[in-house]
C-alpha cells in the first residue's frame, strides 16, 4: 500500500515505517521538525514536514501523499516530564489527541482514503471497579482524577473521532524499548518513583517494537473498530518497578504510605493505586499479532541490556501517550 504516517518520526513512528518499508509497502512519513526529515529518509520513507493542528496543512499533505491508509502517531511527548496534573504536562498530547485527530479525519474523507489507524492509549483508563484486566468493551473510567479529565477527554476524543470514521484506534500499552530515551528511566533511576501503599495498581506494558507490528497488522483490517496493543502481562506497580529498577541496574525503589503519596501524586494517586489493566485476546485473534515480548518480565531486560541502535532512538513514556 501507499501509507501515510503522520508522526514518523517519533519512538513508534519509525519503527512503523520500518516495518512497512520491510513489508514493501510505500511510506510517505511526516515530521514537525526539518531536522528530522534524514532520520525518516534513512528509514525507508519520503519525509515531508507537517504540523498535524494545521488543518489546511494536513488536508495537503494527505492529498499530496495520495495514500491507501494513513497511520495518526502525532504526540508531543518528548521532554514532557511527570507532575501532579497529566492535564498540564500532556496539553501538547491532548491537543494532537483532539485537534490534530480531527484534521486528519477530515483530510482523509475529503482524500477517500478507507483505511485509518490511530494512536490511543490503554492504562489508566478502565473503570477502577471488578476485575484487574479490562477488555476492549469494558466500561472506561467515567470519574478521572480532575487534574486528569482533559487526558482522558483527548483520549476518548480520539477513539470517537476515529472509529466512527469507519477507522482502527489502538489502545498501546505503557511504551518501553527506546532505551535512555524511554520516560520512566530518569526518575526510576533517581529512586523519583516510589511504590505507594500496597503498589496494587495495575500497569500494561508493550515494547515499542511490538507496538509497531501490530500497527502495520492492523492495516489488513477492516475497522470500525478498538484494539489493547498490550503485552499478555498486565501487573500490579510492587512487581514491575522493582523489575524495572533491577533491569537499569538502579537502587529498588522506595516505599510510600498512601498519606504521603497523596502529596506527591495529588488526586492523580488513585491511576498508581487502583487502575487496571488491559487485555489483548482480541489483538491478538483479530490481527494475527503474536508479540516478541509477551512479558515485561523479558521485556525489561532484553531493552536495557543493549545499546540501541542510531535509527530506532526516540522519545517515549510509559503513560498516555503512541
């Protein structure tokens, strides 16, 4: 197919066009930055610079492409650091999410392109009720955290917009595999992430290298439809921290009583405490996707004890955010 990719050049981007450009399909790729367009080259596509909150823009450079399907990966997540409110620290993210979603949308009915693949967000999301793992059809949480209610309004936004387009949302996991690059190094190295109260919290994690073959599996399907991109082995925080830490060859993470992880996390405390995670049987039957890692357990070390290399570099962070 001839595919559009906008966000190419981001820690899922390249790997998707990667991926596509090794399956022989034709990959127009976008970048913000013109600094980035030898990076996109380098991986097989033919970069152009696009802003994806500039309607008339996207409308151009989708009719330009003239593509079968376009792949939405636009996120401003690079550099974003943690805080008390995911609404401020994820409003670049929230506008893509929202903004940006819908100028691709209109651009691709406006081009007749039939096939259109999002990216959405799977943690945090599920109504922190009944069961520890959540599946596609499950309720989402109707009650966010208030310092969270835009990143979740963008989110559902998105996979609203995009399935009632005719189009594929794919709900990634926590994203990890980038290497230094991933979000959660930083501060799990400087012992910043504590384990809070039991550390019951549920946490669903995909390697961005799994991400992506998903990704591209997904354009052999007809949408509407929703998809959990997540590894088979959603876990509660007291498990895959200290596995994380260990893997970085960091100091275990501290423990923290849930009146002090109150002050630290805000009202935003109950995503870390009470969230759930995410299934991904339908993935997995619908797209004939078998991940590489289906357990952090392997995960974690296999992306820490190796260098990675130059071409698959990027920002990515283990929470909304493909």
């Amino acid at each position: 197919m001839r595919v559009l990719v906008i966000g190419a050049s981001g820690a899922v981007g390249i790997r998707i066009v990667s991926q596509l450009r090794d399956g022989g399909h034709q990959v127009t790729g976008s970048c913000r930055s013109p600094g980035k367009m030898a990076r996109l080259r380098a991986a097989g596509a033919d970069p152009v610079v696009l802003d994806a909150l500039d309607a008339r823009a996207v409308r151009e450079a989708v009719a330009a492409a003239a593509p079968e399907a376009v792949i939405y990966q636009a996120t401003a997540l690079a550099g974003a650091g943690f805080s008390r409110s995911l609404d401020r620290s994820f409003a670049p993210t929230n506008r893509l999410r929202a903004e940006g979603t819908d100028n691709v949308v209109a651009a691709a009915r406006a081009a007749g392109v039939r096939r259109l693949i999002a990216q959405s967000f799977a943690p945090y999301r599920y109504a922190r009720s009944g069961g520890p793992v959540k599946a596609e059809d499950d309720p989402l949480d109707t009650a966010p955290p208030a310092s969270a209610r835009q990143t979740f309004a963008a989110m559902s936004h998105l996979d609203e917009a995009v399935t009632a387009a005719g189009g594929i949302a794919l709900r990634y996991g926590g994203f990890y595999g980038a290497g230094d690059d991933d979000g959660l190094v930083k501060p799990v190295r400087r012992r910043m992430m504590p384990v809070i109260g039991d550390g019951g919290g549920i946490m669903s994690f995909i390697h961005l290298d799994d991400a992506a073959a998903a990704t591209v599996l997904a354009l052999g399907c007809e949408g509407p439809a929703i998809y959990n991109i997540t590894d088979d082995d959603p876990a509660p925080m007291c498990e895959w921290l200290p596995a994380l830490a260990a893997a970085l060859g960091a100091k275990a993470p501290r423990r923290a009583p849930l009146w002090l992880g109150r002050l630290l996390a805000g009202d935003g405390l109950v995503i870390m405490t009470e969230s759930r995670g995410a299934a991904n049987a339908k993935a997995k039957k619908e797209l004939g996707w078998t991940p590489r890692y289906p357990t952090w357990r392997d995960g974690f070390p296999a992306a820490y004890a190796h260098p990675q290399r130059n071409g698959e570099r990027g920002r990515s962070w283990s929470s909304p955010s493909t």
